[in-house]
C-alpha cells in the first residue's frame, strides 16, 4: 500500500450515508454503478488532501480507479437528473422563505485540454489564471429552518460548467472534451438566468435572487429577473447609473406632452424655427457614488446584520429610490442607449467612522416599505454562496477532478453537491438535536411550490441571513473517515 494515503476504510457504506442516497441511488442504473456511488461518495467525504479517482480508490476499499473513473464518464446516468430529484427532494422539506444565490468561481488547472479551462478571471485567483470557471446557485433559508438555529440552512442547487467562446466555436476541442452538440456558448450572466429558471421549476421556494457586482452591473442581467417579477438585491459599481423619479415623471410627462403637440409646436421649439423638432431629454442621470455622497450625514444608519467569528458585523446604510437607468441628457428621449428601468432602492454601504474598510452599492427591486435592516441583510446574503465554494472544496473535494471531459466534470459536480448536501442534512440534524428527523415537521409534510411571481412575493422583516456554516455531521465510522 502506498504509505502516502491513510489506511483502507471499511467496504460497508456507512448507514447515515446509506439512508440519504437512497432515494437517489436508482438514478443509477445497475448494482456495480450504485456501489461506485457510495464509495466516491464517501472518499468525498473523507480527510483526504485531494479527492480523485486514484486516491478515493487507495482509501476506500472495495472499489479501484478504473470503477470510479467508469462512474463519471461511462456509466449509464445523467448528471443533470440527478440533481433535479436531489433539489426537488430538498425543496419539499426547506422552509418557503428563501433566497437564491447566485455566483461563480474558479477551478485552476493546468494544462490546456481540460474542458472550459483556458486563461480567464477567477475570483478565487484574484487574478487571471488558467482555470475552469463554474458558475451555481446557493438556496439560502430565510429564516432558518429550526426555530432557535443559530445559522441558516443552505445547499447548492446546481452549478454548470461556462464554456468560453473559443471552446464554443472550436470542433476539435469539443470533440476532445465529449462537449455535447447542445452545449453552446452562453455567457455567465445567461448561465445564470438559466439557473434561476431551474430552480423554479424544479421547485425551489425563493423569494429573492441575490447576486454580486459582476452580475448586477450588467443591465441585461437586471432586466432578465424583473421579466420574471423576481425581486432580486445586487451588487453595483460605482459608476452604475440611476434617475430620481420626481425627475423621471417631469421627464415622461414633458415627452408625452411633446409627442401630442402639433408639428407647428414642436418646431417653435428650435431655434428658428427650422430643422427637426428637437426632441424630449430624458431625466438627469447620476453614477450611484455620485448620489450616495450627496447624502447628509444624518441619512447614515448603523445595521448590524448577523454576529460574526470576531463579533457583529456592522456597517453604516444609506437607501434611496431610485430608477436604474442608462444614457445621459445630451441624448434624446427615443435613443436606443437611454433606458429608464423600474423604480428600486440604491443601497450605499461604508464602514463605521474610524474603521477601516471599502464602499459597496447595491440596487434592489423590494418594495419601497422594506426596511433599511432588511436590505442591509439581504445585500450580504452572498456569504452562503462563498461559505459552499469554500467548504465544498476543502471538504467534498469540488476542485480536485482530474480528468478532461465534459461529462466528467459535470457528473463530479453533480456529486460533490450531493455530498454537500448530506452534510447540510446532517448539520441541520446536529443544530436541532433532532434524533433522526432533520428538518422541521411541517416543511417535511408540506410539497415544494414556486415562490410567487411579482413584488409582493417580497420576504418581509430582519432575520439574520448568515451564520458561518460549520457541516460537522454525527457519523459513525470506526475508522474516522469522515468529518
């Protein structure tokens, strides 16, 4: 045996495990390939340093490499089934109170022929580097799902591989990596979009849709969730443009005005009479920094929004209503590049004075009777998100597959999120001092539903959205395989 990797673990699945997979193991279509199953499941599991085919078959017993590397490329199941019966399953025992989140990070790897993987920006890098980039969605319990937890309940509801355009658009490279003919090359911000149509189909209850600055700076992306009456809270630029809406209706009510008037009229407009009629200007557009420094400083509320390692987290908030918006004043009402989108608030974020730290804004879709503490709350909801990246590749081995394929990328997704989500069960278990049953009795008896579709589908009220999760599942393995 290789002294490198710790002793063999025990051929018997461990009976915790056993019991979760259970309702998913005849996604797989034969005996050989379910009992690969539980042994990736559990080499994901275990205190491995990296979790690959070659090293889950040296700690695992009961299985080789050539088994496990057949269970992601070759055996008969879809990846994509997989997780929908995992998150329908899940839904109809979460709490309908949620938010989705969605983000994306980076795998590095080296080389060139894995799928996807090129030179591209990672936020886990902080840089560019050459990596895959994944892009998912976290459910987020809002409020937690037991009463008296002290962190919410969250699980990732899918997560698909991006695939830059020059992988998109080459034959050979595609046909190296087993990239199906469907799988075209969509943008992160549509992979996202079609994310949120998953989750809602699939049943997910959520209310909000929750994302960061490189998603919500993107007026397309914006425009995709309010299509769908979602209300979302995301993160902006500086430079993101808005409108007042006293302005707004001076302007809409100047242009309707302009639009009904005899030609004569609009002509008298110009000077001499002569050339076309000037057209209407819409309202005056201001950068989010812009309007947010203008706010007196009595406008600036303290809000603390969950407790964190080192204590409260607490920063100052300010909120305006405003419209999102593009293109200036010096461009006519009827120009393609001026657009004035629905009323929402612009949410500056600051540390307390004599603190150190950066500015952040965020524009939301809520009512305009949300309060301060809930936008606040909401605008940090994102921990979730980086708290699965973070553990689900320091605990469930998501940045350790090997091989180059497509297929086999997704399929190993597939499963890390399941093994993720066996750890939330069983934490949500461990917090609850449940015996057995690991979520609340009337989520488990209720069916999952889609969140309703329009503003008043809004989640009222100040619940800590994020406590640091901490998956320390209660299983019983004589040789400590898993945490």
């Amino acid at each position: 045996m290789n002294p490198s990797y710790p002793p063999k673990a025990s051929a018997t699945v461990l009976p915790e495990l056993a019991a979760f997979v259970a309702p998913f193991a005849p996604l797989l279509h034969n005996a050989q390939s379910r009992h690969s199953l539980h042994r990736y499941l559990t080499g994901l599991l275990s205190d491995l340093p990296r979790k690959n085919c070659e090293t889950i078959a040296a700690t695992v017993a009961g299985t080789s490499t050539e088994r496990l590397q057949h269970l992601l490329t070759d055996a008969e199941w879809d990846a994509q089934t997989l997780t929908a019966v995992r998150v329908r399953w899940l839904s109809a025992r979460s709490p309908h109170q949620g938010v989705l989140v969605l983000d994306d990070t980076g795998l590095p790897k080296q080389g060139t022929a894995s799928a996807g993987v090129e030179q591209q920006y990672s936020g886990t890098l902080g840089k560019i580097g050459n990596c895959q980039v994944v892009v998912s969605a976290e459910y987020v319990a809002d409020p937690p799902g037991v009463p008296g937890t002290s962190q919410p309940w969250h699980w990732p509801v899918n997560a698909q591989l991006y695939l830059p355009e020059g992988w998109a658009s080459d034959p050979v490279r595609r046909a190296r990596a087993h990239i199906p003919v469907e799988e075209t090359g969509a943008t992160k911000l549509e992979r996202a979009l079609g994310l949120v149509d998953q989750a809602r189909a699939w049943g997910v209850p959520f209310q909000v849709v929750v994302a960061d600055a490189g998603y919500g700076d993107n007026p397309p992306f914006l425009q995709g969730l309010e299509d769908q009456q979602l209300p979302y809270v995301c993160g902006v630029e500086s430079t993101f443009g808005v409108r007042l809406p006293d302005e707004v209706h001076a302007a809409v009510a100047a242009a309707t005005a302009w639009a009904a008037a005899p030609a004569r009229v609009r002509l008298a407009g110009n000077r001499g009479g002569r050339g076309q009629p000037k057209k209407p200007r819409p309202a005056p557009l201001y950068s989010a920094q812009a309007l947010l420094d203008a706010q007196p400083e009595a406008a600036w509320q303290t809000v603390t929004w969950r407790a964190g390692t080192k204590g409260p987290l607490t920063k100052q908030f300010v909120a305006l209503r405003v419209h999102r918006a593009t293109g200036g004043a010096h461009l006519p009402i009827t120009d393609a590049r001026v657009t004035t989108g629905p009323a929402g608030w612009l949410l500056g974020e600051r540390p307390l004075p004599g603190t150190a730290g950066e500015r952040k804004w965020y524009f939301s879709t809520l009512p305009a009777d949300t309060p301060l503490q809930r936008l606040g709350e909401l605008a940090h909801a994102r921990w979730a998100v980086e708290q699965f990246y973070e553990d689900a590749k320091g605990e469930c081995g998501l940045d350790d597959y090997q091989g180059r394929r497509w297929d086999g990328l997704q399929r190993h997704l597939a499963l890390v999120m399941l093994a993720y989500s066996f750890l939330a069960v069983q934490a949500l278990a461990l917090e609850a001092g449940s015996s057995g049953e690991a979520f609340p009795p009337d989520a488990a008896a209720q069916p999952a539903r889609r969140p309703p579709a329009g503003p008043a589908g809004a989640v009222r009220g100040s619940h800590a959205l994020a406590r640091r999760h901490q998956p320390q599942p209660p299983l019983s393995s004589e040789q400590k395989l898993t945490k």
